[in-house]
C-alpha cells in the first residue's frame, strides 16, 4: 500500500546531520540554550515529525544523539540553575522524565463484617 502522506523532508542521514551540527554549532556561538524546538526549527520540522523520524531504524542513531544532547543540557541546567520548573517541565514532556512516589501503609485493618456471610451482611443492610 502506497505512503499517502506528504514525502519525508530528509531521505539522506548525512543531510539531517548536517542541519543537527549547524543547529547546535549556531547555539554555542550565540550562548543560546538547545531546546527540542529550536531543533525542530533548525530541521524545519515540528517535534511529532522528529518523532516520527525517530521511528526509523535509518534515523533513529542521529535523531537519538541529538535529543540525548539536548537532554544533557537540560539536566545540567537542573543540577546548577535555581529556576527549574522550566527545565523539569520539559525533561518530563520531552524525555519521558516522571516523579514516582512510593507510599507504604503498615497496620491492621479492623473489618467489623469480617467473617459475615452474604446473607448475615444483606440482613445488617436491610435493617
């Protein structure tokens, strides 16, 4: 069955590539942060077309190198910057980051109907 989407911008790796270097060389001159989107932009894509490509085992080794280079930056930004909110919003909407909380509860419960049957327990509902 044909692609009956639009054709893909990048069939070449070494293109894409190219644009990734210039993207990142560009920031470090102008001492701008990487950011998903300036990415996107610089690939003159948006983040679910980055995805997509990220789904191609032809791709997916460059696409994942410069993601993972972008999430190095922002995770240093967390260690050193006071003002992370930010950061921390992106790492978990980006990179699949997430805050995990374990409870644990310790006890007895005390059940009063414990041991009732079915027909003892219809019997205190219907008093």
């Amino acid at each position: 069955m044909p692609n009956k989407g639009r054709p893909k911008k990048y069939t070449e790796v070494e293109i894409m590539q190219q644009k990734i270097d210039k993207y990142f060389n560009e920031c470090e001159q102008k001492n701008e942060p990487y950011t998903i989107t300036g990415l996107a932009l610089a690939l003159e894509l948006d983040r679910k077309s980055i995805n997509n490509y990220a789904k191609d085992s032809k791709f997916f080794p460059t696409i994942k190198k410069a993601k993972l280079k972008v999430e190095n930056y922002l995770e240093k930004r967390l260690i050193n910057d006071s003002s992370t909110t930010g950061i921390i919003f992106n790492l978990k909407n980006n990179f699949a980051w997430s805050d995990k909380q374990q409870i644990e509860h310790s006890g007895n419960v005390n059940n009063p109907f414990e041991g009732l049957s079915t027909e003892e327990l219809r019997k205190i509902l219907n008093e």
